[in-house]
C-alpha cells in the first residue's frame, strides 16, 4: 500500500511549495486556487478573500508525491500535532 501524505498550512501553503522547490528539488504538478474551483465553497464556509489561496496541490519530492492545501486559512497556524487519513 502507498501511502501519500496531505499537508495543510493555513494560509501558507505556496510559501511552503517555494520552499520545497528551493531546498529540496520539489516539483509541483498540480495546483488549484479556490477562485478557480469548478464549484465554488459557500461564503459562510470559507470567505472570497481567500480566493487566491491554495485548494489543492500536489508535488513530487524524488518518488514520493505529498499533497497540500492552505486548508480553511483561519490564520493562525501553529503545531498541534498530526491528523492522518488513509
């Protein structure tokens, strides 16, 4: 079983992507904003301005592909642990 990691950083996702490019060779494939999503999320769940932000992207670091979003850019990231889903 492959397993494929899902990255979210609130708000900060394509400065992480940068990051990745530069200090370890990351290639993005795939990259769509939420104002460029075929059904847009209800205002009352995520606000138009962050329509410039990160929905779904997904990068290949040597063999292994990680996915990442900005998540729901409440803007306060901060470490507080781990969720994963298989």
């Amino acid at each position: 079983m492959q397993v494929e990691p899902y990255l979210q950083f609130d708000g900060r996702c394509e400065e992480a992507l940068d990051f990745y490019k530069k200090a370890i060779g990351a290639q993005v494939d795939f990259l769509m904003r939420f104002g460029g999503s075929p059904e847009p999320c209800p205002p009352e769940e995520m606000p138009t301005s962050v329509a410039d932000k990160v929905m779904h992207s997904s990068f290949r670091v040597g063999g292994t592909r990680v996915m990442a979003s900005d998540g729901y850019c409440k803007g306060a990231p901060k470490f507080d642990g781990f969720s994963l889903a298989l």
